[in-house]
C-alpha cells in the first residue's frame, strides 16, 4: 500500500464474515480517510487510524489503468473531511474513494449487484423486523420489504464468493493436469494446493448463504402476515 491508494476491505454482516466492501485512501503515514459511520450518529467522511478503519481485516488495494496522482488524490479526499452527504445509491463509501482517485462518483458493487450494499447496518435492518411486528399494515410492509432488499444485497456477494471459488477449483485442477503431463511436478503440487484452499472456503460460504436463505423464507412469511392483516 501506498500515499493515494484507494484501499478496501471486507467488512462482515452480523457473524457472516467477508460480505461488503468498505472504501477509503490511504494517507500514506497509517492513516485514511474515509466514509465512517459512529453509533447512532450520521455518517461522516472522517481521518482515522488504519486500525480504525480495518478493523483487524485483511486491507486489499483498488487498482487502475489510469488514476490521479498521489498528491491530487489526497487533495481531493481531504477537500471533502467532515461531508455528511451519505447515500448509500448515490454517495456511498465506495464513491467516494473512487472519486477521489480517478474523479468518477462510481461504485462497482452497485453495477454489479443493482443495488448499494456498503455501509449496510444489520443492527437497523433487526430493527426495521421488530418494527414491522408492531406496525400498522400500512407501515409495516415497506420495513419487511425493505429487510428483503437487505437479505437480497448481503447474499449477492456471498454467491459470487461461492461461484468464484468454484470455478477456481475447476482451474487449478486443470492447471495441476496440465503440469503432471509436462513433468512439473512443484507446479503441479502449488496447484493442487490451490485448488484445496479454494475447496476449504465451500463449507463455510454454504452454511452462509444457506442462513440468508432462511432468513429470507422466514421473512417473506412475516410479509405474507402482514399483507394479510391488511385486508
């Protein structure tokens, strides 16, 4: 990692780890600066410890053809501490670090998912079900739907995660084949060791979707409750 980098890590979903990406820059000295949510209080664009911001996860880099400089990048996101602008369609976490290194307000996880998931709080999406339980009709089946939208954008990634980890294991067999008949066998082995680790993250992205799953069906039930009670 470097001054300017535009950095991310997997951010869990109540005890689902890896499920969202959470954007910032690095400062260059142990720092960054990014989108930070406090307890009970608006999100902030804010400059914060490393630690602050990792939170004891791995930190990978956003990398780029073409971006700012370092200095213009650290220009940019420091033109903006203090902004309490979030929106999690159109200003999440992740544009505004890809903002700040190439000058697109874009987030790729909204492309790829349809919907925003940075900056997603598990503890509202618990308390827009008990609002739900104790709501009018009226009012409770926009909070159910919504706590659907929230099941539907936490398991988009995991399935990618899954589908990724499958096709790694099919490519790492191929690649192991493909070294065993041309007599490299230490390239053989890295691979197959490879294809292991990808076949070790299954179970885990299994039980995790499977759990999404469920919380899906229970509250797709509570929908159809509520929309009863409303006729």
């Amino acid at each position: 990692m470097a001054r300017g980098d535009q950095i991310y890590v997997m951010r869990p979903l109540g005890k689902m780890q890896g499920v969202y990406e959470h954007h910032g820059i690095d400062y260059g000295d142990g720092s960054v600066i990014h989108y930070r949510k406090p307890e009970q209080e608006p999100a902030i664009i804010s400059h914060t410890s490393m630690s602050s911001f990792s939170q004891g996860h791995r930190i990978y880099i956003k990398r780029y053809q073409t971006s700012f400089i370092a200095d213009d990048v650290i220009r940019r996101a420091e033109s903006r501490l203090g902004e309490q602008q979030y929106d999690l369609l159109t200003n999440n976490c992740e544009h505004f670090a890809t903002w700040c290194k190439t000058g697109q307000q874009d987030s790729a996880q909204l492309r790829q998912f349809g919907l925003g998931f940075a900056g997603f709080s598990p503890k509202e999406s618990h308390q827009l079900v008990e609002e739900a339980t104790v709501s009018t009709p009226e009012q409770a089946i926009p909070l159910v739907q919504q706590a659907l939208n929230n099941v539907a954008i936490a398991r988009a990634p995991l399935q990618a995660r899954y589908d990724r980890a499958i096709a790694d294991m099919q490519t790492w067999h191929r690649v192991a084949q493909l070294a065993l008949r041309q007599g490299k066998e230490t390239v053989a082995r890295a691979a197959l060791e490879r294809k292991v680790a990808s076949k070790k993250q299954l179970p885990d992205l299994q039980a995790q979707l499977r759990t999404l799953d469920d919380l899906q069906r229970d509250l797709q039930k509570k929908l159809q409750q509520v929309q009863t009670r409303s006729f």
